[in-house]
C-alpha cells in the first residue's frame, strides 16, 4: 500500500521560510512527476511546483523565485523549500506523485494527508 506523508508544516511570520518534506513508501516500481499543491480556505485546490522524474522543474508565478522544489529519487522524497513567505502563502500543502507499483507500466496519482502552513504577524 503506498502513503505519501508530508511533515514541515507550521506558523511563520512574512518574510520567513519553512522546508516541507514529502516521502513516499510502499511497493513502488517507479514513480514520475511529484509536486506540491496548496488550497487555503475557500479556494481551489493549485500546483505550486512539480518535478519530473530526471529533475525538470515548474512554479507556479505566484511562487516562482521564493520557492524551489526537489527529490532525491534514491529516498523516494520531495522537498519543498520556501521562502520569503507571505500571507497569501497560508493554505494546506498537499503533496502528489505520479507512481506505478507492482506494474511499472500503469501509472497512478497519489496524494498525502497534507500540512497546514500559516504565515501570519
């Protein structure tokens, strides 16, 4: 059974920064894109970067320069650093992975529990 825990999560005032970290266990055959998403109250949930299987990334424009994603593929993680932080930041991140487990050619999405980051004064 494959889980997707997220850990990092808490308050921050603006302009701190906080390190989120995503692994993922289980039969895993491999896995391709991972990512961080977000969803504050009352909102879609939206992508704030992913990273393909050999480290291409994307940012969303609203996080671009602030935050930077990556994976060690020997560990199964995904990290989220981020920067700068402001208020407009606060929602629960959750983190997602495009994975295949016993059957490496069938491919699912997966997502953790989430972690709720706030950043208030």
């Amino acid at each position: 059974q494959v889980q997707l825990v997220e850990s990092g999560g808490g308050l921050v005032q603006p302009g701190g920064s906080l390190r989120l970290s995503c692994a993922a266990s289980g039969s895993i055959s491999s896995i391709n894109a991972m990512g961080w998403y977000r969803q504050a109250p009352g909102k879609q949930r939206e992508l704030v970067a992913t990273i393909s299987s050999v480290g291409s990334t994307n940012y969303a424009d609203s996080v671009k320069g602030r935050f930077t994603i990556a994976r060690d593929n020997a560990k199964n993680t995904v990290d989220l650093q981020m920067n700068s932080l402001k208020p407009e930041d606060t929602a629960v991140y959750y983190c997602n992975a495009d994975l295949a487990v016993r059957n490496p050619r069938l491919f699912y999405n997966y997502w953790g529990q989430g972690t709720q980051v706030t950043v208030s004064s």
